[in-house]
C-alpha cells in the first residue's frame, strides 16, 4: 500500500461559535496536513527532509468528530518521548505510543503524566493508575487535570494494517477526573511489542483520534 500524506478525506468545518473562527480553522487543518492557506507555502520546512528520507513508520491520524484524516512521521525521540510531525509543524507527542501531549491546535493538550498508563499497556496488565493532563485554555493558561484510569486487559484481537492481518492484545483504559471521563482503546502487536493501533482522548478541542501505525507509505 502505497501511502499519501494530506487530506484524505473531510467534511466542512462550522466553528462560527469561537472568538477566533479564522484561527481556529487553520488549526484543525494544520492537524491534518492541510497547507495553510493563507500564505499559500508548502510543507512545514522540517517535514521535507522527514519524508524525503522515508523512514517509517507514519502514523494515520483522524479527528473522528470531524471526519477528517491526515499523516504524521517521527521527527524526534529522547528517551520513551516521540514526537511525531505533521506537514504543517503540528506535532503529536507519545509516551510507548500513549497520547503525551499536542503543539500547535489551540487549546491543546500541553504536556502529561501517562508513564503509568504505557506501563501497564504494554505489558498487559489490568490494574488502576492515575494519569494527570495539563491542557493550555483558550486563555493561554496551563489547566492541569488529574485521572483516575481502571486498564482492562481485554485478551487477543486480529486488527488489520497495512501489513496485512496483525495479531494484537487489546487493551481498555477508563478514566475518571473531576468533570471529565473518557476511554481509550489500544492495540498492542503480539510480534511487535508495541502500540500498532489506538483511540485516545486529546481533550475538549479535539476530542477521540484514532491512530493507527502505517508501515509502507
């Protein structure tokens, strides 16, 4: 399968509703390596060499509210954190594949404590841990939240990637904070030892990604 970064697929966008519509647009679409239309550029300048050394994987990324799609590849690693980077420059962060943090669409998720989370997905265990987001508001303030998550261990599921049909451990997290709750599905590859597939929470603004692993692109 050969692969093909930019929009994929999308419906039009109402976001009449916020004190900066204009801002807000070019946000999601930087998300998903829509160019920005206002300058009429290309590709963000630290994406070219990324894609022109295809060095895989990607990650296919979708807002599912919005039904829209775009690609990212890995950029950076320091220690278990990658960052992986859109066409545009917005970067999604990773901690062994569990959501750490957003650049670059707005009220976004700034940074987050999911080391006990990863742990126990990856080795497959159903345990409770506590995780804690920090989101930066629409007020350019740092908002931290705390989680309690029950991970569930749900047994094997046979997913299939552009590799083919891949056997994986699917793994639930359920989390709980103040006035938050949501769930995150993950799929770990029997053979890869990794996260190959996930849906996860990326706060308010965005809502559910799924994301899933793409090895020939």
């Amino acid at each position: 399968m050969k692969w093909h970064f930019g929009i994929l697929s999308a419906l039009a966008l109402s976001l009449a509703a916020c004190s900066d519509a204009q801002l807000q647009e070019r946000a999601l679409g930087v998300l998903l390596d829509e160019p920005s239309t206002s300058t009429g550029a290309g590709p963000f300048p630290r994406f070219k060499p990324l894609l022109a050394a295809k060095r895989g994987p990607a990650l296919d990324v979708s807002i599912e509210k919005l039904e829209l799609r775009g690609g990212f590849l890995r950029e950076s690693k320091n220690g278990t954190i990658e960052s992986w980077l859109g066409t545009d420059g917005v970067a999604l962060i990773f901690d062994r594949g569990v959501l750490h943090g957003t650049r670059g669409v707005g009220a976004g998720m700034l940074a987050s404590n999911v080391a006990a989370s990863a742990n126990a997905i990856l080795t497959g265990r159903s345990q409770q841990v506590q995780r804690v987001h920090t989101f930066l508001t629409g007020n350019d303030i740092a908002e931290p939240r705390t989680y309690t998550c029950t991970i569930e261990n749900q047994g094997t599921e046979t997913i299939t990637l552009d590799i083919g049909a891949t056997a994986t451990r699917r793994m639930v997290e359920r989390c709980s904070g103040a006035d938050q709750s949501f769930t995150n599905t993950y799929w770990v590859s029997n053979a890869r030892g990794g996260i190959v597939k996930s849906r996860q929470w990326s706060g308010e603004f965005l809502g559910m990604l799924s994301i899933q692993t793409v090895y020939n692109f």
